[in-house]
C-alpha cells in the first residue's frame, strides 16, 4: 500500500480518527504533496519533503505521523513522563502554536497527547510538561536544545523527527542549536522528515552536515519554489524617498481587505507603522521577533481573528497559514529569494486568490534581478517584479 499513489486519504490512513476528523474539516481528497508523501512516511526510511507554500504540507506530515503512532500505540508499554514519541520543531514561535493547534484537533478525534515547548512557558506550565507523558511535542529550537540538553526531556521513545521549514532551521542563524538539537535526537532507529517550500543551493551538503550516515529520499520534487497561480503581482515603482509617505495613500486603497506588509527590519518596520497609523488606517498591527513573547503571540493571534493590516519583518514570512488574507505587500524586497517566495505564498493558499504589491526603487537593481533569477528558474516568469508602474486594482 506504501508504493502507491493516494486517491483518496482512506486508501493509505487506516486510522479511523483520522479519517473522522478530515470529514469534520471537509478535506475527501489529498492535495499533490499530500499524494506525494503520506504513502512514503507511512514507511521506512528518511525524507526530505518539498512543496510549494499552501499545498498541504503539514497534514502531509501529521497524518502518517500520527498514523503510525497509533498504529504503534500497543507497544509502549511503558511511557515514561517527558519521553516522547515524535518532536516537530519549527523556526518560529507563531508556526510552532500553528502546528501544535492543528495536531491538537486532530487528536479529539486520535486520542494522543500533543504538547508544546515555546518561548514564554515557565513555572508550573514548564513543570507540569516535563512530568507528563506525551506523543508528539511541537517546539522551536532553542527550547528544544535546552530541555534536552539538560534532560527535562528525554529521547528514550523517540521514533520521528520532523523539522518543518528545514531550510531555514538548517541555516546559519540556526546552526549551532539545530547541531546540538539533531546531535541530541538522532540515532540510526529514528526517521527523520525535512519538510520545506524551498531547497537552496547546497541543501544536500548542509543535510549531510547535520545527519552524517543517514540518507534521505527527496518527495515532492517540482514543487519547490512555486507560487499559487491564483495571485495576481502587482510592481509599484517609486524612489526610496518616497516609499514611507506614499505607503499610507496606497494602503487607503486598499482599506477594506486584509492584508500583511513586510518590511527589512525592525526599525523600519516601526517606522512604517507609525506612518500608516498617522494616516489614519484602522485595526493595524505590528509584529517583529523583538518583541515580548506575550505580546507577539497577542499581536499574531488578534490579527488572524479579526483581520486588518500587520506590519511584519520576515518572522512573519514562513508557514503561516491565515484564511482572510487578500493580499501582501513587499514594502522592502527581500535579500534573499527564498523569502520573496515565502512572503508572496502567504496569500493564494489552498486555491484561494490574492495580490502581491511590490515597491521597486532605483536601488533594488541587484536583489530584483536574484529574485527574477529565481523565479524563471521556476518557470514563474509571469511573477517577474519589473519596474513597470501598474495599475492599482480596487479596493
């Protein structure tokens, strides 16, 4: 059953609880991705999981996980507290609740014990968890690191790990934690799944850095890096000068749709903020990784609930899932391709349609032209950012 394509999720999920909960959620049929992986991660072997933003990636992963786990349920005689049985890390805080919010309605219907391990958890929370006994915990990486370097946690049961936005994790900015993180959790009987939008240049290399000895099966190859051909991308051209004056007249326009910018950084972000805000615009928020952790789950959680605008760094960029969203604006491009692609697959997601705005300037000659590079690359020439003024759609 594992070699084949899925048709239809009963024809690889045996687990009735699962297949309640997709009826509950209105999900008959598996997206490609989902095709692609649920029957390889049903079986042996380690994975590196590749489709494009909004495909259904994390259902790919959580189903056969958790599948599989139930399946398995029988053997564990004796779960110890703090011991458990998958770990899914993800890069950001925000993500991590996604996931672990996701797993835990699944698990009304499957009847495991999902918890979570983020920043801003302490005292009694904190206490409360490593005392208990657990299947699938959600966490970001450096909490991870912590609580099983200094073994509040255990990997005795430990069958899955799965890292979500791989990329990212396996990047610089990650590189030491997520060495001691996999240094940790891997040993020859545990799989591992790579889950990602994106592959850079060198991914097999840093893989083999990080997982020496273990070799991985690409699933979903085609698919990384591909914008929904639902959005609709729309390139402003102004002068860097202008960019902070002219965002308040834009944003006016489009006023009565949801919407997320993202800015290069944190000052700047601020600074757009306060723009925005003086122009009057109504249910704005703001969110950078400086904030404090209360607050920026607040902020993200507020948003999602009632819409608006949110003014975001790249925290913002990767994996998170919002259904009202219409459009993204690019106020500063990127620096880096990659998180071009991640920012505008924030909007089109699961069939939905959306805008991508785009403020071009004179000195974004040099990053215009690597993020072009990487969308021809892709076959996206149609999502090329010129420098052509185009026509704002209505609000």
């Amino acid at each position: 059953m594992n070699s084949k394509k899925v048709s239809e999720f009963q024809s690889v999920i045996s687990n009735t609880g699962l297949l309640k909960y997709l009826n509950t959620v209105s999900i008959s049929q598996p997206t490609q991705v989902q095709k692609d992986c649920i029957p390889k991660l049903l079986g042996r072997g380690n994975f590196t999981v590749l489709g494009r933003t909004g495909s259904g990636k994390t259902l790919g992963f959580l189903l056969p996980v958790i599948d599989r786990l139930k399946a398995t349920e029988k053997e564990v005689t004796d779960l110890k507290p703090g011991c458990p049985r998958a770990v899914i890390i993800a890069p950001t805080r925000e993500l991590a609740l996604q996931i672990f919010g996701i797993a835990k309605d699944i698990s009304h219907y499957s009847k495991l014990r999902i918890r979570k391990l983020v920043g801003g958890d302490k005292g009694r929370t904190l206490d409360n968890l490593f005392s208990s006994q657990m299947d699938i915990l959600v966490t970001t990486p450096d909490r991870c690191q912590r609580a099983f370097k200094n073994k509040e946690l255990r990997p005795d049961s430990l069958k899955y790990l799965v890292l979500d936005e791989a990329d990212q994790l396996l990047e610089n900015s990650f590189k030491k934690t997520m060495a001691e993180v996999t240094e940790l959790l891997q040993n020859r009987g545990r799989q591992v799944f790579l889950v990602s939008a994106s592959r850079p240049n060198g991914f097999v290399e840093i893989i083999a850095d990080f997982f020496p000895g273990k070799t991985f099966e690409l699933v979903g190859k085609g698919e990384e890096n591909i914008l929904n051909h639902k959005i609709d991308t729309h390139n402003v051209s102004l002068e860097e000068a202008d960019k902070f004056d002219y965002a308040g007249v834009f944003l006016k326009q489009l006023k009565d749709r949801n919407g997320l910018v993202f800015v290069g950084n944190k000052a700047r972000a601020k600074r757009l903020y306060e723009e925005i805000e003086k122009a009057g615009h109504q249910k704005l928020f703001l969110i950078h990784k400086d904030l404090e952790v209360k607050e920026r789950l607040a902020v993200a959680e507020n948003f999602k609930n009632n819409g608006g605008v949110l003014v975001s760094t790249d925290v913002f960029a990767r994996g998170i899932d919002i259904n009202h969203l219409q459009w993204v604006l690019n106020f500063d491009l990127p620096s880096e391709p990659e998180y071009y692609l991640h920012r505008s697959g924030r909007v089109g997601r699961a069939g939905r349609s959306g805008d991508v705005f785009n403020f071009v300037t004179s000195k974004d000659v040099k990053r215009k032209r690597r993020i072009n590079e990487a969308l021809i690359t892709q076959g996206r020439e149609d999502l090329k950012i010129s420098s052509k003024k185009k026509k704002m759609p209505k609000a």
